[in-house]
C-alpha cells in the first residue's frame, strides 16, 4: 500500500472511531430518529441532484438503504440513546464481522474455516462479559443499548451481504442514492416515539455541537468515510484492507476515554480484549495456519 493511501486509511479510521463519540454529542440535543432523519438528508441533498443514480436493480437500492443506513443506524443511535458508551459501542458494533460471516455461509453458501468459527466463539465469551457489565461499574452500559447495538451489527452484516450481491459499483453514487431509503422512515419513527413538539423543540434550540454532529456525521463519516473506503479497496486487496477495521473499536475506546471521560469496569475490559482476539483470530488465523503449514513441510 503506497503511503498516500496508508495516510487515507488512518484517516478513515480516526473518522470512524471518533464518530461514536460525535453521536453521543449529537443526542445530547437531537433525539436520535431525528438525529437519523437529518443525517441522512445532509447526505442525499443536494448531492443527489448532480451525482447519477448507480446502474443496479431498485430493489438492491432499497435492500441496501434498509440495512446499512436505516436498520443499523435506527438500532446504533437508539442504543446510544438508552445506555450504550460510545467506546463500548465502537467495539460491540464489530460483531458485524461474525453475523457477516455467518450470513454468507448460510445464504451465499461461502465456506466457513474453522478459524472463523473459533474466532466468534472467542468473541462470544467476550460479548458475553461485556453485556455482564450492564448497569455495573463506571462503564454504564445498560443490557438494551448492549442488544440494540447486538442488532445494529446484524443490519449493518445484512448490508454487507446486499453489497456483495450488487457487486462493483459507484460507491460514492450508491451511498448519496441509498442515503433517500432512510430519510423518511427515520422522520416517521420521529414522529412517533418522539412526537412532534421534541422534534420542533429539537430543530428550533439546535446547539452548535448539535449542527456540527449531523454535519461529521453525514460529510466526514458517511460521504468522505465510505467513499474512500471503497476506493481503497478498489485499488488493494480486502485482505489488505478490510483488517484495518480492527483500529476502529481502538480509536472510539480512546475517544470516549478521553473526550468524553467513559471508563469501563474491568469485566468489560476484559470483555473487549477477549472480542479483539476473537477478531483477530477470524481475520488473520487463515492466513497464519497456512503460513504454519508451509513452514513444516
């Protein structure tokens, strides 16, 4: 990987693991389906008026929008809302790495390694501490914004699969596009759990941190992240790339820690440090029994 493009990784990365902390700053003054609704308009417009709509089916349009926009941030901001730290989030939301994997032995019929299966029951039992810290110790986390998070992952590997399914595509046009998908049910979730006086209440007393949150999360975290994601792994290997994503939990636990003064109980450091094995493992196990094995012969 040439140094330009390791500089934009890292960049991307410190977007993203930051970005829990920018959610957890936003719904200090915007309730997070509208938090949702307005992410994604800043997204979408005007963008959509001079970027071309991607050459796929609509229906891949809409599965795509439903899962990785509507399905993961519906259940990851209201997680955040009710009790999840956005340290313990960044980690948690990772799991998508097991349910993606998971998905797509059972519905793609990819194989699955023994390594992959290791590595989610490593991160299970870390999982499992994790959520035993809920409402204990200074990390206070609640067990719904722990299983919300859990359902987060779940939607953003169902996306994952939607997108392998699309295959090569413009990035940039299939995240302005799919960003319509969720703007009105995110409006109309609004509408119902938060009613429309907290949403007028909301929009007319926005704070400056509250604009600046919506405005990272759709340009910094959305636009720019996703984006040159896919440019990224255009240009290299997955295997190359997609590891990268482990700094991500590491960049959001330092954040909260220090922007936000979270700190964790020692279960659930431990619980993070068992998840991290169990990612490692899943990632990079393949490749090093393989290695192992050529070594003996």
């Amino acid at each position: 990987m040439q140094a330009k493009d390791r500089l934009l990784a890292l960049a991307i990365i410190v977007v993203w693991g930051v970005n829990f902390v920018v959610i957890k700053v936003g719904l200090v003054g915007v309730p997070p389906m509208l938090l949702g609704a307005l992410r994604f308009c800043l997204v979408a417009f005007p963008a959509v008026f001079f970027i071309p709509r991607p050459r796929i089916p609509l229906r891949m349009l809409v599965a795509y929008g439903a899962t990785i926009s509507l399905g993961q941030f519906v259940f990851l901001f209201y997680a955040m809302a009710v009790g999840m730290p956005a340290g313990l989030a960044s980690l948690v939301l990772q799991s998508q790495v097991f349910f993606t994997v998971a998905i797509a032995g059972f519905w793609l019929g990819e194989p699955v390694r023994w390594h992959n299966i290791a590595g989610m029951a490593i991160a299970a039992c870390g999982l499992a501490l994790i959520g035993s810290g809920a409402a204990h110790g200074p990390g206070g986390m609640t067990l719904a914004g722990f299983l919300l998070t859990l359902c987060a992952a779940l939607c953003w590997a169902t996306g994952n699969i939607v997108s392998k399914k699309i295959g090569p595509v413009d990035l940039l046009g299939l995240v302005v596009w799919g960003a319509l998908i969720p703007i009105v049910p995110f409006a109309l979730l609004s509408l119902w759990f938060e009613g429309p006086a907290r949403m007028t209440q909301a929009l007319t007393n926005i704070s400056g941190m509250g604009v600046f949150a919506v405005c990272y999360l759709a340009f910094c975290a959305t636009l720019f992240g996703y984006t040159m994601w896919g440019r990224l792994l255009t240009r290299y290997a997955a295997s190359k790339v997609a590891p990268l994503t482990l700094l991500v939990p590491v960049v959001g636990l330092v954040s909260a820690h220090l922007l936000l003064g979270e700190a964790l109980a020692l279960t659930q450091w431990a619980g993070a440090l068992v998840v991290m094995a169990g990612l490692l493992l899943n990632v990079f196990g393949g490749r090093l029994w393989a290695g192992r094995m050529l070594a003996g012969r």
